[in-house]
C-alpha cells in the first residue's frame, strides 16, 4: 500500500502526487493510500478528504465515464478551469486579466453521442465507463437537457435494428427547434429492409432528421437551430456549441470585443456562431473549410430578415489563410478554430494587423501558443473570459480579446 499526498489537478481532472503520480477522482490536499500500478494508483482509499470535496450529486458518477469532476465542489472546478488558462498563458510570458470561469448550468447540454450495443435479449444505451469500452446505462443524466434525457427507447431500437453484434453504435443526438436530430456511426450497411425499419423508427419517434452513416433515412421537419435572428439547418452531426446557455455566451463576449466594427471578418465560421450574429450590425465574410457547414450558414442568412450582407466562401485555413491583402479591409477579425489551434492562420493576422481581433477556443495550450505570435506582432490580449459548457469535465473553451496596442 502507497500513501501519498495530492499536489494539484491534472489536465485530465486527476490528482497529482509527487512522482509523478496520477491519482482519479482526487483533490488538492488530500492524503490517499491505493495499490501502485505504474504512475498510477488504483484501488484508493481517501484518508483525508479535502474541504472541497463533495457528493456527486449524480449516482453513475463512479461508474460512468462521461464526468470527471462531480466529486469537486463547483468552486473549485471554476477556480481550475480559470488556473488552466492562467498557466497556459505563462508559459510564454503572458500576463493579462483572466476572469472567473462562467459555467453552464445543469441539464443544459443539447447534443451528446450515446452508445448503443445489441445484446441477446435486445440492446443496451448509455455512456462508455472510465477508460473503458463497457457501456452504463444512464437514466437519470443530469448534464442533458430534457429533451434529450429521454433517447434510451430510441438508441436501443436503433441497435436492435442495425447494429453488428461486434460493436456499438455512436448515435450523435442533437435537440433543435423542431424536435431531435439524430445521427448514427457504426451500424450496419444499409440496405432495402434496413432502410424500411429506420425510416419506421424515424417517423414512431417523431424525430426531426435520422441519418445512418451520413446517409438521409428521414426528414418529417427539417432540424433548425436558432443563431441569432437567423435559422440555419446544420449538416448531420455538424459542429455546435455544446448548450445553448455557452452559445449566447460566446456570442455576447465576441460581441463585445468586435464593438462597432462595421466590416468582419469570421474565420473557422461553421454554422454562423459568430456570423449570423454580428451580421446584425456589420457586413461579414465567413470562411469555412467543410463545405457543407458554409452552406447552411449562406442558407440561413438568405431567410433572415434585417441582417447585413455575409458573404460566404468554403476554404482551408490550414493549407491556404486568409493573406494580409485579402485582410485589410476588415475592422476586426473573429476566429474559433478546432483544438490544433490556427498556426497559419495567425501568422497571416499578425503581418495584415488588424485592429481588433476576437480570439474563441477549446484548447489553452494552443491559444496561448497562438497569442504569444500576436504579441511579437504589437497586439495586447485585454482580458480573457473561460466558459466552461462540459460542466465537471476537463475541458474549457475561452475568449481572447485582442487589439493593436496603438488602437488602444
């Protein structure tokens, strides 16, 4: 037996022991014993308990893999959150004002993956365990929004119906305005019956849109999400910021940093987040690799009412930024790349120098990486504002507001 004492929270979630030594569902401060697996202990005993710790106020928190830090008091996941964007930042030699982690609320989380297995007697739903390819059912989730609490029925039909007894499905569920937007990975090859019973099971569930493998099954109403005053109708399993509640979050805070700018710039637009939005009072280029996701926004902005211009173009800003002559014109510049950060695309924004630009990610490591370039190139990040919608996981999203220190 090993009895170690808790350093800090790891990126992941776990306590951190001397060594060093990863150690889950611990807290700073605390005195744990456990069984020595590599740089791991397992089998753990809390000796002393940290003042912070907490019921999890869900009962599959043990057993269940999708939250990692519902044993933590909300304080001190917010005070983490914020401390993980402060060390990220120092790391090269950033200093600015990091405000206090703003959180989604419970039940708030309107698209989340289920997993689905067939079994002999019919099917098993829920989240995968810990590190694990077992699945947990999950009746009572508190972290998804009503609508989609109840999806069980459905994920068990659809394996029932077309899952291989090899593996599970991964049916992605996405509320919108008109009920559930449901797309599935894994099952089976479809096929004339196959396509019978899901078109079925589409209409006995009500369900706004089904697709199997990126394949349309059904479409009783088209499956729209509401972006600012606009309506836009993703692509299946399209990205989409993970609450509504983090959504109009995001988009006030970009809101703020942009102002009064009246020519925007959005980069790594997807759906129209940003675009739709700042559409209201400013004309935008929106810029998007999946061609797909660009057309939805163009079609959303066509039907809108009142917005200003939004021109659209589907490009890789990896392979091909924006270059400073295409960037002069624009006031501020808006961007939300995926966790790898915008590299290339950064490069291009500190030689065009525009005056404002809103920085949005999911990844502190490398928005600061990215940060430190605008920094070499003049620009001051004011403030940063993390936004945690993955309440008691390890991720955080954050706002960067930057401008040309001669702007100022």
């Amino acid at each position: 037996m090993t009895t170690v004492t808790i350093e800090r929270l790891g990126q992941q979630g776990d306590g951190v022991a001397p060594g060093p030594l990863f150690v889950p569902l611990t807290l700073p401060g605390e005195i744990v014993s456990g069984t020595l697996e590599g740089d791991a202990l397992v089998d753990i005993s809390i000796e002393a308990p940290s003042s912070d710790r907490v019921k999890a106020p869900c009962s599959h928190f043990r057993s269940c893999g999708g939250c990692q830090l519902q044993h933590a008091s909300d304080d001190l996941v917010a005070a983490w959150k914020r401390d993980l964007v402060v060390t990220a930042l120092a790391v090269h030699g950033i200093e600015t004002e990091v405000h206090p982690t703003i959180t989604s609320p419970e039940k708030s989380r309107r698209r989340a993956t289920f997993a689905a297995r067939r079994t002999k007697k019919g099917a098993m739903v829920g989240f995968h365990a810990r590190k694990s390819d077992a699945i947990i059912p999950v009746p009572n989730c508190i972290l998804v929004t009503d609508g989609l609490a109840g999806v069980a029925p459905l994920a068990e039909a659809l394996a029932v119906a077309g899952a291989s007894r090899k593996g599970a499905l991964s049916v992605t569920v996405t509320e919108g305005l008109e009920g559930l937007d449901v797309a599935v990975a894994g099952g089976k090859p479809l096929d004339g019956p196959l396509r019978i019973l899901l078109a079925g099971l589409c209409e006995a569930h009500r369900l706004a849109r089904l697709t199997w493998e990126d394949e349309l099954i059904g479409m009783r109403v088209p499956p729209a999400q509401a972006i600012g005053n606009a309506s836009v109708i993703p692509p299946p399993g399209a990205f989409l910021q993970a609450t509504q509640h983090g959504q109009d979050t995001l988009t006030a805070l970009v809101q703020k940093i942009v102002g009064g700018a009246k020519s925007v710039a959005d980069l790594f637009a997807g759906c129209g987040t940003f675009a739709l939005p700042l559409a209201e009072k400013a004309e935008v280029l929106a810029v998007e690799g999946a061609s797909d996701m660009i057309a939805a926004l163009d079609a959303g902005w066509r039907q809108a009412q009142g917005l200003k211009r939004v021109r659209t173009e589907a490009r890789d800003l990896f392979r091909r930024p924006l270059l400073p002559d295409e960037l002069a014109r624009f006031d501020a510049v808006v961007l939300d790349p995926p966790r790898a950060g915008a590299a290339a695309q950064i490069a291009e924004l500190a030689k065009a120098k525009p005056p404002i630009i809103a920085h949005v990610s999911c990844n502190p490591q490398t928005f600061a990486r990215d940060a430190a370039t605008l920094q070499d190139a003049g620009y001051v990040l004011e403030w940063v504002q993390p936004v945690d919608q993955f309440r008691w996981s390890a991720h955080v999203e954050l706002v960067g507001s930057f401008r040309l220190a001669h702007t100022r």
